[in-house]
C-alpha cells in the first residue's frame, strides 16, 4: 500500500511543526533566541574546539540528562565570563 501525495505532505507538514514547536521550546528555554545567539556566540568565541564538540555531542545525543548537563555547563560559563565583573562594583 502506498501513500498518496498529499499523506507525504500532511507528514512533512506535522513534522516540520512538530520541529517548530521543539525550537521554540529550546529557546524559550534558554531564554529566547537573543540568549541564545549570544551564548552561541560565546562558546564559539571561548571554548576550544574540543568542549564545543562534546557539548554538541550531548545536545544531540537525544538524552535528556547529557542536554541538561551540556546547557548548565554552557550557563555557567557564559555567565561566569558575562558577568562577573557586575558584581564586583
């Protein structure tokens, strides 16, 4: 039995939403996509090359806890360097 054009369609369609929802839930998450952005922007800038690639390792791993553990490591860095000098005024 083979789907008809416009099953494909309503399939790609769920999923593509369904993958909406998953990135909006992320960056809402993190605290929007400006947050986002610039933590982004920070590892990039800060972390060498080797604990980039774990953290994406664990973001995409799938499991929850490595997720979890790889964005409060990613958190604390940036925040750490961000704003470490605020409290010290």
């Amino acid at each position: 039995m083979s789907m008809s054009r416009s099953d494909e369609e309503m399939r790609a369609a769920a999923k593509a939403a369904e993958k909406d929802r998953d990135r909006e839930a992320f960056f809402s998450r993190v605290g929007g996509r400006e947050v986002w952005t610039s933590m982004d922007a920070f590892a990039r800038s800060n972390w060498s090359d080797d604990k980039f690639e774990r953290f994406n390792a664990a973001m995409a791993s799938g499991d929850r806890n490595q997720v979890d553990q790889a964005m409060d490591e990613l958190r604390t860095d940036y925040s750490r360097t961000m704003f470490s000098s605020e409290g010290q005024r």
